[in-house]
C-alpha cells in the first residue's frame, strides 16, 4: 500500500483514495507487476493532465497499453505474467543504476586516493559488467518468453476460429434437426387429432349403440314382467272361476237332491260366500306370495326391541288378519298370538296354517275385550276398507284395550304414490278412499297415542324409475314410483 500512496504522490500529484488503493491492490494481487500500477497512472487522463516525469519508466506505457488489449483477447493470464516479467527487469535495470550512482557519490564526496579510486571504479565496472550480462540473460529469456507468448496468441486464434467453425456447424446441425423434430412433431400432432376423431366417432357409435341396447332391454324387462303379471293374473282368474263353477255346481245339486223350501228373500249368502272365494284369489293374485308379503312385514318387529317385556307378555290382536303372514311371524316370536278376520275363506286358510284366527266383526270383539288388555292391536290395510265413523271408533276401542306402553300398528296405500293413489288403490273394490299420513297421524293424536313412527315402505323396482340424473327426475320418480304403502307404530302413553 506504500507504494501505491507514493505512486499516487509522485504521478497525480495528490494522495491516494481508497477506492483507488483498493483497486490497484486487488492488481498486484493478481499478478500485475509494480510497472503496470504506475503506467495506469501516468496514462490516465489525470496522469497526463499532471506531466509527471518518473526516471527509468522506459516502455512502460506501451506494454500497460499491450496488457490491456491483451486482457480485452482473452489473454489476461499471459498479460499477467509478461507484466510481471517486465516490472522485475525494470527494477534490476533501476536497482542496478542506483548502487552504481550510490558508488560514485561516495566516491566524489570522500575524494580516495587515485589508486583506490581506480580500482574501485574497476570493481564496480566488472560488477556492473557481471549484472548487465545476468541483465542481457533476464531480457533474453523475457524475448523468449514473448515469442511464446506470442505463439500461444496465435495457437489460441486458432483455435477460437476453429472454435467458431465448429459452433457455426453445430449450430446449422441444430436448426436442421429442429426444422426436422418441428415437422415430425406436426406429423404426429396430425395424427393424434386424425386418431381421437377416429375414437370420438368410435364412442359415439358405442354410446348410441349401448342405449339401444338399454331401450330394448328395459322394454323386454317390461314386456317380460307384463307377460308374467298378466299370466300370473290369469292364473289366479282361472282358479277363481273354478272355484265359482264349484261352488255352483254344489248348489245346484243341493237344489235338486233337497226337497223344495220357501226361497229366502235374497240369495245374498251365496253372494257373501263368491265374494269371500273372490278376495282369497284376488290377495293371491295381486297382494303377492305368502313370502313376499311375509318379507314385507319384517321391518315392524324392529319396533317390538324397545317394548317393555310385560307388556309383549299380554295377547296380541291381528285386526284383518288374511292369510295370517303377520300372525305367523308374531308366533314365530314367541308371542301369543291371534286373528280377526269377515272372510271365512281366510279364517280357514290361517286355520289349516295352525294359526288361531276367528270369523268376527272387529269392532264388536274389541268392544267385547277388557281394558288394557292386550300388548299389542295391528291392522294391516284394513282401515281403508271403513268409512269414518268406524275408522273413529276402531281407533278409540284400539286405545281403551291396550295396556299403557301397549302398541298399534296400522298398514295402509301410501297416496303420496300418484299411481297407488289414482289407479292400483282401485284394484280392489271393496277400498273405500286413500287415507294420508297427515290425516291418519292427526286421527291417532286425537285418542292420545304418541310416539308415532311412519314408514315408506315397497317402492317400485328400480327398472320402472326414470332412468335419468337431476332434481327433477328425483321428483317424479319420487311421486310415480316412491314407496306404494306406509305403516305407522304408534304407543299408548
């Protein structure tokens, strides 16, 4: 750094700043010679403006203008060294004229005697021959130095131009096999739209072909389940019928094998009695089997876990009993158990079963029965078959026969269904009107019975729903093919 404050001193006329002590340092560091910092100096504009004079400075501003171009090539590792080179040449020539000048002085000044005067003159003549042959030796090995450094400039233009040959081809491989990849990629990218449309009107044709298919499958489904019904009705008609021809058959006998007696006024038990054989193959016909219906009656034992056990322990009443399903699974529990029924054709049947059923109006047994007696009173799709008035009183006599906790379960056509409550609600001819939800629940709160739980239950097979997504298909299926029956298990307090 005391160099460079002295540099700064001597060349510019002023003293270092630090940006500049730190730039010229980070030179010396790298490998530029002393010479280098002081011809920055003196061929700058502020050196020049100067006219500062340094003796023995020689060739230096020329060769800092060489390290520069040189740097600016490519060539600062070279310029480095020759830099060097030549700051340590240029101090041996100034280090040698400064022992010779120091020599002289002291020798005018102590003014020796002429012999000595001479033979150290002599000395330091050899000496100075001995440092200026090891000098010519320094400046033959730097001119060395420089044509090498020279040759390798030119070794290295060389091979930047081979270089830039080799760049310059590369780069025309590349482009051609970028025009190359570009078309190909065209190619293929024509292909792959030619293909998807291929398989876009491949799907297409599938989907198309795959909802015909559907439309004729649900469409045989339905002609298949209609034939079925329709043979399974003709069946049961055809049953009916021989029964009538029957019965028929064994009055006329009876007729011709008694004597004659006075004719009733009315031939209405006969009547009664097709009626009854009618209803037993209609439930056959149209109710369902005696294991579908038995399927479809499960779900309310479910209601019967949370039921105090002394109250299951009393009887129970099946109001309507039919074909006795219900009876049978209520035995099947454990349960005592028995039925109510105004066909006698279906007394017998759950008779020949050994089931306990009785021919009896309902409502005068049950105005027969005890208070709080029984633990249980159901009615499965009964109460659409009475008018109001004794809809009214069956639902009051249920109340006053069944013990506190005791349970009522009712069975009815759902209306909510359009089709139950505008068409099959119609099938039999002895129904009367469609009972709602809301009406039959206000009917039960007003004779005291509460924790009332209704259920939705048989909906039409999945095959007859729109076969469609949305709110709206929801809806109309929900109102064409929802549940066709709900039940209620309603308790006394």
């Amino acid at each position: 750094m005391k160099f460079i404050e002295t540099a700064y001193l001597q060349l510019l006329r002023r003293p270092a700043d630090a940006l500049g002590i730190q730039h010229y340092l980070e030179k010396l560091k790298q490998g530029y010679g002393q010479m280098f910092v002081l011809a920055a100096l003196r061929t700058s504009p502020e050196g020049r403006k100067a006219h500062a004079r340094v003796a023995g400075f020689g060739l230096s501003s020329w060769f800092y203008f060489a390290s520069v171009a040189g740097q600016r090539i490519g060539l600062a590792a070279p310029t480095r060294l020759a830099s060097k080179a030549y700051s340590a040449w240029r101090h041996l020539l100034l280090a040698a004229s400064g022992r010779l000048s120091t020599r002289i002085s002291q020798i005018v000044v102590h003014i020796q005697p002429l012999e000595v005067q001479h033979n150290t003159l002599r000395t330091h003549i050899e000496q100075q021959g001995t440092w200026n042959a090891h000098t010519q030796q320094r400046l033959d090995q730097q001119g060395a130095w420089n044509a090498y450094t020279e040759q390798r400039l030119d070794q290295q233009e060389t091979w930047n131009a081979h270089t830039t040959q080799g760049f310059d081809q590369r780069f025309d491989q590349q482009e051609t096999w970028n025009a190359h990849t570009a078309q190909r990629f065209d190619q293929r990218l024509d292909q792959q739209e030619t293909w998807k449309t291929a398989v876009e009107q491949r799907l297409d044709r599938l989907v198309s072909l795959q909802t015909e298919q559907e439309a004729r499958c649900i469409e045989q489904q339905q002609v298949h389940k209609n034939f079925a019904e329709n043979n399974r009705f003709e069946l049961q008609l055809l049953q009916a019928r021989v029964m009538n021809l029957q019965l028929r058959s064994a009055v006329h006998t009876l007729k011709n094998t008694t004597p004659a007696a006075p004719s009733p006024p009315t031939a209405q038990p006969e009547i009664d009695t097709a009626i009854d054989d009618y209803y037993l193959a209609f439930e056959n016909a149209m109710r369902g089997s005696h294991a579908e219906i038995t399927q479809k009656l499960t779900p309310y034992l479910s209601h019967l876990v949370t039921v105090a056990p002394e109250v299951l322990a009393l009887p129970m009443l099946d109001l309507g009993c039919g074909r006795g399903e219900w009876l049978e699974l209520l035995c099947a529990q454990g349960f005592d158990a028995m039925g109510l029924d105004l066909n006698p054709a279906m007394v017998q049947h759950c008779q020949s079963r050994g089931l306990r059923a009785v021919h009896a109006n309902a409502l005068q047994w049950l105005a027969q029965q005890a208070d709080a007696s029984y633990g249980l009173v159901s009615g499965f799709h009964i109460i659409e078959h009475l008018p109001f008035d004794q809809l009214f009183t069956l639902i009051a006599q249920a109340w006053r026969v069944l013990t506190p906790g005791g349970v009522l379960v009712l069975e009815t056509p759902n209306p909510e269904n359009v089709l139950v409550g505008s068409h099959t609600f119609y099938h039999d001819h002895t129904h009367r009107n469609p009972i709602t939800p809301t009406s039959l629940r206000f009917l039960l709160g007003y004779h005291g019975f509460s924790a009332q739980h209704f259920l939705r239950l048989n909906p039409y097979p999945g095959s007859d729903r729109v076969q469609e997504t949305g709110a709206l298909a929801e809806r109309v299926n929900g109102h064409l093919y929802g549940p066709q029956d709900y039940g209620v298990v309603a308790r006394k307090p």
